[in-house]
C-alpha cells in the first residue's frame, strides 16, 4: 500500500490531525498538526497511473541512479 492516510489523533489527550506517507518500498513517515499537509522532508511527490502518491527518500535517490531509457 501506498500513498497519504490522514487520521485524528486521540480526542481523549490532545486531538490533532496525522498525515501518514507510505512509500511503494513500506517505509513510512508522519506529519502531525499544521504540517500534516507537507511532504516530508525529502520525500518526492509522484505521479503513478493518474494519481498523486509520494516516494521517500531512498527509494528517489535509487530512481535517479537508473539509466534513463
């Protein structure tokens, strides 16, 4: 799975809003409350089959090292 999921955080502490990036490769990151609609840091916002999905890091720096055909 990948992409953003977007979830409330516990009403019961403190409620605020968690983007989850998921690269294709399963690592994951979080942003929590006004950064919640911010890539990451280093992560590369991509379009894969019409949609708008997210790659992180390793899995971008590996994409620019592949001959281009």
């Amino acid at each position: 799975m990948s992409g953003v999921t977007v979830r409330i955080g516990s009403a019961d502490t403190f409620p605020y809003v968690v983007s989850v990036y998921v690269c294709r490769c399963g690592r994951s990151a979080e942003q929590h409350g006004s950064h919640a609609g911010e890539n990451p840091a280093g992560w590369v916002p991509i379009e894969q089959d019409g949609e708008r999905d997210h790659m992180c890091p390793i899995c971008a720096a590996w994409m620019e090292e592949q001959p281009r055909s």
